[in-house]
C-alpha cells in the first residue's frame, strides 16, 4: 500500500546533522540578506541547491524556514549576534521541542550547542555553573567521579541544559518538581544584547519568566544547578488496579524515606494496571557495573519492541507478556548516574519518513486522578490512536515559574504516541489533542507547552492566565518583540 500523501517536505534523519543550507559563502550572504529584507520566499533557486535554511526538530514535523544560522561559543559572541541582528531571533539547543518551539519564521535561529564548556565546579558546595548549550550527559561526565549527580533533570541525557530550563522540564524524581527548582541562577542576554545575571534574589523577576519562559524574555547563556550525591540505587515493581494507585504511591513512594525516581507505566488500550517502577537508595552491590550509560549503543531491540506493539495485531499482549517481563523482571540495583543518563536513541525508531513518534503531556491534581484516567482512555480508544505509553510521574508545586504547569501539587501524564506525518494526520491529532487539553481543564489540570501546537487560543489562555504577566514583562524589557518562535507567535 502506498503511503499517505503529505504536502510537507520530505523529512530530515533527524540528528543527523544540520538544516539544509546553501554551501556556498556569496550564495549563504544572499541567502540572509534576503531573509533580513523579508524576501526569502521570494527568492528564485539559483541553480540545483534550494535557498533553504531550515530548523528541523525530533518528529520531522513542522520545519522552520529562517534566514540566518548562528552558533555562537561565547557568551559575548551570543550578545554581539542579538545586537547585531535587526529582526526577530529563536534560540534551540539539542531541538527536542516538537511544534516549532526553538525558531522563528524568516529569523535568526541561535543554536546554542556550541556553548557547552564548564564554567566552574564547586563539589564541596555542591554547586555547577555551566554554559547553557552543555548537554547533560556531559555534565555528568564530570560529575560521576566526584561521586556527584544532577539534582533534578530530564529521564534522558541528550538535552541541552538551557533547553532544559527554558521549558522547565522534569524527570522522575520524587519530591522534586521540575528543574527549575534546582537554578541558583541564570545568565540572560537580552533583547538590547545586554547580559544581566538573575536568581530568586537579583531580577527574580526575570529568573521567573526565563525559567520555562520558552526563549520569550532573552537568551539563557548559563546556568548555575544544585547538585546532589550519587547514590546506589535498586528497583522494585508492582502492578496494582487504577484505583489502588494513589495509596500506593503515598505510603511506598512518598512515604517512603529511600525512594529516588519513580515512574508508573499505563499501557494501552485500558490504561487500567498501572506498572509502578520506583528505584529506592540501597547499599546492595551493583548488578550493573557500568557507571554511565555508554555512547553510541545499539538500541535495535528497542527499534523492534517499538515497531511490534505499535504495528502487529496484538502489540499490546505482546508487551504485557514478553516485551515488560523481559525488561522489569529482573533484579536490577545501580548508580544513580546510570539510571538518569538514558539515551533518547532508545526511543528512536528506525526512520520517521512516513510515520512519526511525538509526546504530550497533562498535569492533574491528584484529586482527580482516576477520573482523567480513565476519561483519557476513552478519547484514546475512540480516536483508536496508537498509544505506545503513558507514564505518570509527581511533582509538588512549582514555586519559582511565572509559567508554573504545577501551580498545585499533580500527577503528570506522558503520552508517547504513533503519528503519520501527512497534512490530514497531523489534524486528526490536533482533533483528539484539543479534547485531552478540554479534559485536563475540566479536571483542573494543565497542558505542556514543548509539543505539537495544536490547543486553541482560549485553551492556551484557560491554561496560563499567567501569561499577562509574561506580556506585561516582555513589553518592558523586550518591546519590539525581537524573541519569538513558533509557540509565541501563535499565543503570546
């Protein structure tokens, strides 16, 4: 059967270099002169190589055409380009976002990946300062023969630090929230290309609005982090009813004094046997010996685990009984660095040229936990939408974001899905997406803002009424609204 057809351009490898690009230097300045002029799409091809530059990110969807490409490697390189540059300006890191979140139409296009060296190191503190463009897992490079890890940071270690922060992400760790509760401080460029140092006590308010803040007040250029002890770490599993979730969770997780990560697992198509996985500190030996989790590992077991319950009749029984018990029931006890250094290669299939992979995630209280469950499941199974997973972490309240996706204590909900990549695919998902969001507010919950941009306005509005305050800040220090994206463009 021949595939969907799509009217989008055929999909990069993704990490598989960078956006397409004229090679030569007369045909690149022509290239950015006309971007500056805001005649790009005007501009005829000259010869056989396309006058393209183009920000891609993970999904192969929603490609941004800019102008311009920058990769600054100092901090006064990243002030002299916003200085120097008279339009708008996206700024990306490792480009994980998935509607668009790190570049702006027509616009310079910041990548930040070449601003990656350690500033300073003080383990007896436990305090790091990094530029914002380093990627985790090499900042647990330096971390793990100290015997030191990240306080709090994402489940996989390929992202960058300051992409990190900009949407202030999470992991699995319990008590934690998300990972701007771990930022002493932050280095910004702003849009005048001055740099200002902000923290909860030095312009806390723009600390608070950089912080998940999406790119929208300045540049994050460094980050200074909370660090922590690593630790031996063991895991325990148990399947339980929906309904015996919570219980579980407050006496064996949270009321647990030796619990560190936790996850639990909602397969489809019921969603109705959470599988919990909570890694507790121990002083067992290690059945792992490796202390970080090795580059470049061939992940095609996973490919195929993850092609077969998506793709053969009955994918799902065939992880309940194979696919997890394989995976889970095992005896497994290891460093804390090796379990939060997970590669994201994992989860990559083996081409997105015809069908994609994308996440979304949900924020309730956990008043209401059952209640979006298992109205979640029913938007899913209507919409037969090809769930791989849902993972459901805790956080506490956000205390520090002026875009806080916790403003109360809630459950979040991992949806990793299975997508086409044609036009009429993508709007079936925003179909389904709208009444998950719909389903979220009438639970009193909230959306995550780094994916698919697919909420309405009102729904954007309904879930951030914060976001007067980020206007009314933005207008101050950023009036001409040079930082934008994809996310700002369409809702701010």
């Amino acid at each position: 059967m021949s595939p969907p057809h799509s009217s989008r351009p055929p999909a990069i490898e993704p990490f598989a270099g960078e956006p397409h690009a004229p090679t030569d230097p007369a045909r690149r300045r022509l290239v950015q002169a006309l971007g500056a002029a805001g005649l790009l799409m005007l501009a005829p091809a000259l010869g056989a190589a396309p006058l393209v530059l183009r920000v891609d990110n993970v999904t192969a969807l929603y490609p941004v055409t800019v102008a311009r490409i920058e990769r600054p490697e100092t901090v006064a390189e990243v002030a002299a380009m916003v200085t120097a540059w008279p339009g708008a300006i996206g700024v990306g890191g490792g480009r994980f976002s998935m509607g668009g979140q790190v570049a702006v139409a027509d616009g310079l296009h910041l990548d930040l990946r070449g601003l990656n060296q350690l500033v300073w190191l003080r383990a007896d503190e436990r305090r790091v300062r990094v530029q914002a463009g380093m990627r985790w897992r090499a900042l647990q490079e330096v971390l793990d023969p100290l015997g030191l890890a990240v306080h709090t940071m994402q489940s996989y270690a390929n992202f960058t630090v300051g992409g990190s922060v900009s949407v202030n992400a999470h992991g699995r760790y319990v008590g934690h929230g998300p990972v701007g509760q771990s930022v002493q401080a932050l280095a910004l460029v702003l849009a005048d290309g001055s740099v200002v140092e902000a923290s909860r006590e030095q312009h806390p308010e723009l600390f608070a609005a950089a912080i998940g803040g999406y790119g929208a007040v300045g540049v994050i250029v460094e980050v200074e982090l909370a660090l922590a002890e690593n630790v031996r770490i063991e895991r325990r599993v148990k399947e339980l009813p929906l309904a015996a979730y919570r219980a579980h969770f407050e006496q064996a997780v949270r009321g647990h004094a030796t619990s560190v990560l936790h996850n639990a697992d909602l397969r489809p198509p019921a969603f109705d046997r959470p599988v919990c996985v909570t890694w507790h500190r121990t002083d067992a030996a290690v059945t792992d010996p490796l202390r970080l989790t090795p580059h470049g590992a061939s992940h095609g077991l996973e490919q195929t685990a993850l092609w077969a319950v998506t793709e053969l009749p009955g994918g799902g029984g065939l992880r309940r009984k194979v696919i997890d018990p394989l995976r889970l029931g095992s005896p497994a006890v290891c460093w804390l660095n090796r379990e939060a250094s997970l590669d994201v290669a994992e989860l990559e299939p083996r081409t997105r040229r015809i069908t994609t992979y994308a996440l979304q995630e949900y924020f309730v209280p956990p008043r209401h936990f059952e209640a979006f469950v298992q109205g979640m499941a029913q938007v899913l199974q209507r919409h037969r939408v090809h769930v791989v997973n849902v993972s459901v972490r805790h956080t506490p309240a956000d205390t520090v974001a002026l875009l806080p996706w916790a403003r109360e204590e809630v459950f979040s909900f991992v949806l990793y899905h299975k997508q086409r990549t044609s036009d009429e695919a993508c709007e079936a998902v925003g179909m389904w997406t709208r009444e998950l969001i719909d389903l979220a507010l009438a639970h009193e919950g909230r959306y995550y803002l780094p994916y698919q941009l697919h909420a309405t306005r009102a729904q954007f509005e309904r879930a951030y009424p914060e976001v007067q305050a980020l206007r009314a800040l933005k207008a101050r220090v950023d009036p001409a609204g040079r930082f934008s994206n994809s996310l700002w463009a369409r809702y701010l």
